[in-house]
C-alpha cells in the first residue's frame, strides 16, 4: 500500500514540507483507537532469533531508525508501533537552532537517494528531553548529539556535555555525531587529537554515573582507511561502546540523476543506494581491521533485505534505516525481519 498510494501521494509535495506532513499525519492517526493494533499487526515480527543483545542492550529485532528522521523526538511513541528494534532521535543540540535555510532537503528518485543540508535544524535539548520524559513506548531510544553552529570548535566538548547531561536519564545509548557536513567546520572533529579528548570527557562523565549509558560514535563514509585506522584506535584508548557507520558522503559519484540537476541542488550530504557500497566496504574494513573488537550499527543504502543482510555479513551487529524507509515504507522493516528470521 505504501509504494502504491502512500509515496506516489507524498512525491508529489516538496520533500521537507512531505516530511512535516507525513509527522502531523501520523500524531493524528495514531489517536484513532484502532491505529495502534493495526500497524502493529501490519509491521511487527517478534521472536528469539530476532533478538539481540548489543553493549548491554537488550534489542526486539536489529533494525533501526537512524538519526535525521525524527530530530525532535515526536514521534517515538508512534513509530514503535511499525516494526523498528530501537529509534535514535536527534541530532540534538543545546539550543534551538533553525538550520540552513530552505529548500534544504532534495529526492533523487533515480538513484534512490536524497541530499540534505539541513544544518541540524532542532527545538533544543531540554525540549527533547521533556518529551522523553513523557514517552510511553518502551523501545530502546538512542540519544544522537551534536553542536551548534554559533559555537566553534574549540569549545564543541561543552554543547557535547549539555546534552549528555540533559538526555541521560531519558535515553539508552548516545551516539556522538561528529561526522554530518551540513555543519561548518563539524568533521574537523574527526581528527584524532579532537575526538579523542571529546570522547575521553563524556566517557568519564559516563563512568561517573551509577549506571552508564553506551556511547557511541557515527562516522562518515568519506574517511580514508588511514582515518578508519584512528578510529579503531580511538575506541580502544577512549572506551566507547561502538561505531556507526555511516553518515551521508559528500561524493556526488556514479549518479543517475542528470549533473545538471545535481549542481543546482548543490551541497549538502547524499545517503540512500549511492552510499550503500561504501557505508558496507567501512564496517567491513573497521569488523576486519579490529578483528570485531566493537559492535558496529551499520547505516547507509539499506533499501532490501538484500541490502540488510549484506551489511550484517560485512560485520554489522545493528541496523538502521533513514532513506530506505522513507522509499520503502514500513514493510521494509517487515521483510528484514523476516529474512533474518529465514536465515536462521
């Protein structure tokens, strides 16, 4: 239903204001008493050899929903009724920001992706975090936190500790994003030097705690394995829990959709089936290289089961959608469960 009708339906609107108008459709749907039992029905798999125990976590199924969908943490209560194993929210930054100005988000129906530059357009970590108080899905919610744009770079590790600190008790992992190129000067976070110090202060907030939460960190496609090597060594020396891999790639290479088009879309992070090669070749590189020293959530290209079982067989403990569910719907998420149960 959702390839025939529900996408046809939404294509034909802008993709932001398709993206407002899919959240408010939903907040109201889900207020009609027979919503929540059909979707449930509709999407869900349940069962052992779906499960999965992850840096402590106890997970339903592997499959996600990536960062970047529902930036404000809305919707969690409604879309753990579609079949997901967990939600990440975010990225969330200390004070609201409005992000890059519009149009900002961009479909590229032949290749199955999406640009977006949409500078981590948020309402602010306390305003998260109150919602989260308030959840009653009892899914496994990821924290993903970042800075914001006004704040430079020599003092990102404070805007990382405020919404550490604002978010702990409301979320079961974090997920430190250091890696989307829609902020100015973000990825020169990833440098080691810098993300080792990041990571090793909210790593010794977290060990302060009574009960830590994981942390961990998303990457982007676009280091080198020369970059992929600090990595390795970074989550050794710092502790973290794990990596996600990846984040959208900045390359605009091998595209089906006409350059021209491409140009006048300009910047901005590509992800959907252009990235899926390359987000598998890091979790493959990073599982072999650390000889599966860490957990690793793999992102980036999901649209199959196909897809999916390709990331777990490259080392991928996790799952996450983002461009594939927006394409694909909800029983995406369906058939990767179902695959995962079939191949035992």
């Amino acid at each position: 239903m959702y390839k025939s009708f529900v996408r046809p339906l939404l294509f034909k609107m802008g993709a932001e204001p398709a993206h407002k108008f899919t959240f408010n459709f939903l907040k109201v749907a889900f207020q009609l008493p027979f919503t929540k039992s059909l979707v449930y029905g509709l999407y869900n798999l349940n069962g052992k050899k779906l499960e999965r125990e992850v840096f402590g976590l106890k997970f339903k199924n592997p499959v996600g929903l990536a960062a970047g969908f529902d930036k404000d943490a809305k919707l969690v209560n409604e879309l753990a009724f579609m079949g997901f194993g967990f939600i990440e929210v975010g990225t969330v930054t200390p004070k609201p920001q409005s992000g890059n100005a519009e149009p900002r988000l961009f479909r590229l129906p032949n290749d199955n992706g999406l640009i977006n530059r949409m500078g981590f357009n948020n309402n602010g970590v306390e305003k998260m975090r109150k919602r989260l108080g308030r959840r009653y899905a009892s899914i496994i919610v990821g924290g993903n936190i970042g800075k914001n744009k006004t704040t430079p770079n020599e003092n990102a590790v404070d805007d990382y500790i405020a919404c550490f600190e604002s978010l702990f008790d409301v979320v079961d992992y974090f997920a430190v994003n250091v890696s989307s190129p829609n902020t100015p000067n973000l990825r020169d976070l990833q440098e080691k030097e810098p993300l080792t110090k990041l990571l090793k202060t909210l790593m010794d907030l977290n060990n302060a705690k009574v009960k830590p939460k994981p942390i961990l960190l998303k990457i982007a496609p676009d280091l080198t394995d020369s970059q992929l090597d600090d990595i390795i060594e970074i989550v050794s020396e710092t502790g973290i829990a794990g990596i996600i891999a990846t984040n959208t790639t900045i390359s605009r290479e091998n595209l089906k959709t006409d350059q021209q088009e491409i140009e006048e879309i300009g910047m901005g992070g590509l992800s959907g089936t252009p990235v899926r090669e390359r987000s598998t070749e890091v979790i493959r590189y990073l599982h072999t290289k650390s000889n599966g020293a860490f957990p690793i959530i793999g992102v980036g290209g999901i649209h199959s089961a196909d897809d999916a079982m390709e990331k777990l067989e490259a080392g991928a403990s996790l799952l996450q959608l983002y461009t594939g569910f927006i394409y694909e719907g909800p029983d995406l998420i369906r058939k990767i469960n179902e695959r995962i149960i079939a191949n035992g």
